[in-house]
C-alpha cells in the first residue's frame, strides 16, 4: 500500500513543480473532498479545484520539493512535505512545511485531499 500512496504522491507533486497547473488535478476524482484549508469547508465541485489549480503558472515558479509518508493503512496516509518556491506576485522565496492528508480510491485517484501548511 505504501507504494501506491508514494507513487501518488510522487506524481502530484512532480507535476506541480513542472506547473502544469490544470493538469495536476487529474490525480484527482471528480468527487474529491477537497480541502485546501483544514478550517474551511472543503471545495463544492470539481470545477472549484480546477480553479485552484489555474494560478499555478501565474503566481510560483522555481519549486523544490521534498516528502516522506508519516503513516498509512488501507484508507488514508499522512504525508509531510516541505517546498521551497519564488512566489511571483510578491518576488518573495517562500519556505513550506505541510502536512497532506490523502484517500484514494480504487482506481487510484484522491477522493479526499486535505492539507495543512505553514509559510515562511
């Protein structure tokens, strides 16, 4: 199960560095629980992550990135990441440490994505 979960992850955050923006979100299901915020409610609609996922290109550039899978079991795995990446609108270097919380399902796409994050 792990390597599911690694190759998953693997592939969304390769993508998100390349910045293929609208096209990450195909590691995602259409009826994805999508949280990009923990206190916020999660996204209504697959158009919403798209929406997202649009700016990429625009608003970041430059990105590192590292993970390692904290825990897992059958349903869920918990994943701290760490980017580092030049934020377009401000010119400023940003520092991540996040936390992912992922689901897939059975045809290995997220059916539940929420994450936690903290910028510098």
């Amino acid at each position: 199960m792990e390597k599911v979960y690694d190759d998953w992850i693997e592939k969304f955050m390769m993508s998100w560095k390349k910045l293929e923006g609208v096209n990450t979100v195909r590691y995602f299901s259409k009826d994805c629980k999508y949280f990009e915020n923990p206190l916020d409610n999660p996204c209504s609609t697959f158009e919403e992550i798209e929406k997202l996922w649009e700016v990429v290109e625009e608003n970041q550039k430059d990105i590192e990135y590292s993970y390692e899978i904290i825990c897992y079991n059958e349903n869920v795995c918990i994943v701290n990441w760490k980017m580092k990446r030049l934020f377009i609108p401000n010119n400023t270097i940003q520092n991540i440490d996040g936390i992912f919380e992922i689901r897939l399902n059975e045809d290995g796409l997220c059916n539940y994505f929420k994450q936690w994050r903290f910028t510098r």
